[in-house]
C-alpha cells in the first residue's frame, strides 16, 4: 500500500489530484490502522477520505466488494453466486461522535452502541451488512436486510440463523422471500464452549472484523459510513485470498 503524506496534509488531499490506487491505499490504511493520520491506537480522523464518502455515496465500496467475492468464489472452484447462507448480529460498543440517533442499549449483551447485522455464504464471504441501534430486534432489522439479500441474489434459498429468529419470522421469510430459515439450536445439555453447525462461519467473519482496528469500536456518524467500513474490511481480506499461489482456504 502507498506510504501516507506527511502528517497534517494527507486529509487535504482532493481524490482528483490522486489516482485510484492512492484512494484505495488510503482507505485501506483507514480501515486497517483505524485513523488516516499516525498514531498508536484506533481512533476516528479529523476529516474522513473524500474519497470514501464519495465511493459510499455511489456504492462503489460494495459494487468492488461483490465484484472480489465473486472472483474468490470461481477461485474456490464453486458459483459465482451462492445458493445458502447464514445470518447472525454484532453489537459494538459506539464511540462518542455517534448521535443517540443511531445507538441503543443491547440488553443481553449488555452494551451500549451499534449492532452488526449480516448475512454470509457457506464459505464465509459477506452478502449484505445492515448496522442499527443496539436496541434494534434481529428479527425487525433481518426483514430488510434479507430482503436486500434476496433480490440481489436470486439463487439464495437457504439461510441457517439462531435462536433469536425464531417464531412466525420462519414463515415469514418463506412467503415473502422464498428462502428457508433453518434454526440452528444450542442444546441444552451443551457445557462451555461448542462449536455449532453453520453457525461457526459468520463468528469466524465477526472474528475478522475486530481484528480490524477501525471495527473493534463504532466510530462512524452515519450508518451507511459503518456499513462501508464493513464492505471495505472484507474486501482487503479478499484481496490477500486472491493474491495467494494455489487455490485459496475457505
């Protein structure tokens, strides 16, 4: 990635005056790092990238995404697009800049700030990102986004969830979406930590979201900006897929 300019003058850059490759390095180090100046530790710029709010408005951030999932698809030997999947929530904690418009007080996990709702393939590959107020349902806020994932792709017909999406949403997600919503139960005879089936794919991608220092913590005003940075997290871990000899690890 190319280095940054010095300290104080990267913010005031205009993406006319740089090329593409140097708004992707920029915002690959935003992402990464968690700040566009130096520093130790995650923090939220002084001034996002032009460049990003500029991508986010267009959806070209999730247009890219798609367009590297669909390359490590083919590498992995399977379609283009994917005929099941798995959805599940995040809550993160909220940094300060983030308006009580956006945040909530999520109850079970006892923390106060924004909830990542998403939905994955069976490889591990990101379909559709929606971010809410903590206190949102998952059930109110899996109406819309598996709503987007179902017009976006068509072959989708199975979806694994957990306990929390169940009751008439079931039936719900069969009539309106055509999609089969299997549940995915802990039992109760279960004792510490297990892995459960299917579900273990979209933790392993929450997995790789806190590594990413910018998500350990929501730093962005808007959600759609927190929407990007989860688009923009994936697609670097797509890029390192690709870039290997041989063919890619699920």
């Amino acid at each position: 990635m190319p280095r940054g300019h010095p300290r104080g003058k990267s913010d005031l850059i205009h993406p006319e005056k740089i090329t593409g490759e140097r708004c992707a390095g920029k915002l690959a180090r935003t992402v990464r790092e968690g700040a566009v100046g130096k520093g130790p530790g995650p923090r939220a710029p002084r001034r996002r990238p032009t460049s990003l709010r500029r991508w986010r408005d267009h959806g070209l951030v999730q247009e890219f995404h798609d367009r590297l999932r669909g390359q490590v698809r083919e590498k992995l030997g399977r379609n283009t697009e994917p005929t099941a999947g798995v959805i599940d929530s995040q809550s993160v904690k909220a940094d300060a800049v983030v308006g009580a418009d956006s945040r909530g007080f999520d109850g079970g996990k006892q923390i106060n700030g924004r909830k990542r709702h998403v939905v994955v393939d069976t490889v591990g590959l990101l379909l559709g990102v929606m971010v809410t107020a903590a206190d949102t349902g998952d059930r109110i806020a899996a109406r819309a986004l598996l709503g987007q994932v179902a017009d976006a792709h068509h072959r989708l017909a199975l979806v694994w969830a957990d306990g929390g999406y169940t009751g008439s949403f079931v039936e719900y997600c069969l009539a309106a979406f055509s999609l089969v919503l299997a549940i995915v139960k802990r039992s109760d005879d279960m004792r510490g930590f297990v892995v459960l089936p299917k579900r273990w794919i979209v933790e392993r991608l929450f997995a790789h979201l806190m590594r990413t220092r910018r998500l350990v913590r929501d730093f962005e005003r808007r959600t759609t900006s927190a929407e990007a940075m989860v688009y923009w997290s994936m697609s670097l871990l797509m890029t390192r897929r690709l870039a290997r000899p041989g063919p890619a690890r699920a």
